[in-house]
C-alpha cells in the first residue's frame, strides 16, 4: 500500500510521529554522527578539541535562553549571571568540601563523586536564583522583562559575586582549581579529550531534557503561553506557576553549564561572565532559530566557528596590518553585530528554518514544489 502513496513520511500510530529518528535513513546519519562525534573528533586533539569545548559550552548556555526566549516567550539579557552562579557553587563545592573531616565529605571527595554532585548543585542554585529573578514575570513583560533581566546580571555578577563570593577563602578575584581537583571517579578530568567527552555527555543529557520536556504538558504550556498568555490563562494554565518553572529549567541548564566550564579553566573569575556572553547567547539562538533545539546548536556552531575563522584570519594579516591583533575584540563585536544584521534582513527564521527546508526538499522529492 505505501507503494502507492505519495512521497513523504507517514505514520500509523501516534508512537510513530513522536519517535525520536522517524526513518531508516536518519537513523543511519545519526549512527554516522555518532561515530564522527565518538570515534573521529577526539583523535584531532589539541586546538580542534578546544573549539569543539567551546561549541558545547555555547551550545549549554543557550540551551536555557532558548527554552525561556524561544519556548516561552520570556525575554531574558542576564543569562550569564546564573552561569556564573553555577560554576562558582562548584568551585567553591571542589574546593572547600575535602577541607571537611565529615563523614560524608571525605567519602565524596575520595570516590570522586565530588564533582558530579558539585554539578547537580551547580544546577540547582543557578535555578532557584534563576526563579529569584523571574518572579518579576508575573507582573511584567517586554522591556521591563529585559531590564529586570539585565539587573540580575549586574547585581549577580558585578556585586554579589565579585564584592562578596569572590572573597570567600581570601583567594581574592579569582579561584585557582589545583589539579587533581575536577574527577569523576577515578578518571581525572587533565585534558581536552576528557574534557570533550564530558562535554558531549552534558550536551546530549541537557538536549534530550528539553526536548522530552517540550513533549510533554509543561512543554506545551511553555508555548502556550509565548504565543498569547491571556489565551493560556483562559485555558486554566496557571501562568505564573509555568513561567517561574522555565526560569528554574533554564537556570539549572545554565548552572551545569558553569559548573562544566570550569574544567576548562585553571582559574575562575567574574571576567569570564560579562554581560557581552548574556547577549552573545540571545544572538546564537537568533541566528540559529527562535524555539528550535536545532537553531541552538547551528547557531552555536555558526558563532564560534566564524569567530574561530575571523581568529585565523587576523593572524594571516598581522605582519601587514599590525594594529590587527591589538584590536581583535572590537572586530569580533563589529562581526557578532554585523552577522545578527545580515540575519534580520535575509534570513530571520535562523537557520533552523533553512535547515527545515532541506530536509522536506530531500523528503518531499521528487514532488518538492
């Protein structure tokens, strides 16, 4: 019978249309991204691993604004501040806890579970502090959102953390991580492929997370509400309750994310979550498609890459144009600007919705039109 139907996809059960990898042909690009990703990637070591680290640490943070911005509708400029508050809580976690003779303390340290649990940690305060910043959306929407959002950054970052937690232990700026201290078990965690491996370990938890999440009836009140609250609330969806349950989820994304990055660091400071990343991560969501999981990762993947290129480039043409170096980092502000204009104008779906096409160009074919 499916011999005689047009061309497309089709399914007889509802199990069918929400499986995860819909045919055979995605399943075989998935195996084969499976062993790219597994298999190839980390013999390229050193400088290729690093921007793939990079990638996945860019992809964690916008993962939360997406669900926020993206899912529902709630605009957010301070994401940096709850990634922040994530790696500090697991740094402060490696390095206070083994000062501890408790019980409990020598046994986490000693298993290697210390790390781990830093990370659920890290979690869950940048969630609960993320839902502290968010019970302003109660009552305000829009602009007032953005700068309520944007004081979070500021009062988390700038203050808090620089003025107070930054202290803690008289280590002054910032917190040095001896090595030794980031395990998982019994495998350390000294070097860019085992840092990778962690990486795409979060990376795929977190991704799968959200969007099993935006299958189920909180993900669907998410959307509900992004595109009309007074329609959702009309429908019996406590809006206040949903949104301060995204605020949590993207704060605990975001948190995972700190707490993974500092096992790229060998020391962490405030100055490593500026205002400038919360904005950069509102830019990769829209360069790579607003309440899209897809639009997060090429966008992720589109940022880092053009900036790795614009890296290269600079030094080619250094030794003729000198001035270059000295001024990377307005070059790449001007870029990161310039790319969300040349997306705005030509492409202001992301390129999620380009990607979306292709693929029901190839499904839909030869019949495509």
């Amino acid at each position: 019978m499916h011999a005689y139907l047009p061309c497309g996809v089709y399914h007889q059960q509802y199990r069918e249309d929400h499986a995860w990898w819909q045919t055979k042909f995605v399943w075989g690009k998935m195996i084969l991204l499976g062993v790219l990703l597994f298999v190839v990637f980390p013999w390229f070591g050193g400088y290729y691993l690093g921007v793939m680290n990079s990638i996945g640490y860019t992809i964690m943070g916008a993962l939360g604004v997406q669900l926020l911005i993206g899912f529902c509708g709630q605009i957010t400029l301070g994401h940096a501040a709850f990634i922040a508050v994530g790696a500090y809580t697991s740094a402060l976690m490696l390095l206070h806890i083994p000062e501890s003779q408790a019980f409990w303390a020598v046994f986490l340290t000693k298993s290697g579970l210390l790390y781990p649990v830093s990370i659920v940690a890290a979690g869950i305060v940048g969630g609960l502090w993320s839902v502290l910043f968010g019970l302003p959306s109660a009552k305000v929407k829009g602009f007032y959102l953005i700068m309520t959002t944007m004081a979070a950054q500021f009062i988390t970052v700038d203050f808090v953390i620089t003025q107070y937690v930054a202290q803690i232990g008289g280590r002054g700026q910032a917190f040095s991580l001896p090595p030794g201290t980031i395990k998982i078990g019994p495998w350390e965690i000294d070097n860019d492929v085992k840092v990778y491996f962690l990486m795409l370990t979060l990376v795929i938890l977190l991704t799968m997370g959200v969007a099993n999440l935006m299958r189920s009836k909180t993900g669907r009140a998410w959307i509900a509400i992004r595109d009309n609250d007074i329609a959702a609330e009309a429908m019996g969806i406590n809006i206040i309750l949903y949104k301060l349950k995204a605020f949590f989820v993207a704060g605990f994304i975001a948190g995972v994310a700190g707490a993974f990055w500092i096992s790229n660091l060998s020391a962490v400071s405030p100055e490593h979550f500026t205002w400038f990343w919360s904005l950069w991560l509102v830019g990769v969501i829209l360069i790579g498609g607003f309440g899209s999981i897809h639009g997060t990762i090429f966008g992720s993947l589109f940022m880092v890459l053009v900036m790795e290129l614009l890296q290269y480039l600079v030094g080619v043409l250094t030794p003729w144009f000198p001035s270059l170096s000295m001024n990377f980092l307005f070059l790449k502000e001007s870029v990161f600007g310039l790319a969300i204009c040349v997306f705005l104008i030509f492409e202001p779906n992301g390129l999620s919705y380009r990607w979306w096409q292709i693929k029901n160009y190839f499904n839909l074919w030869p019949f495509s039109y």
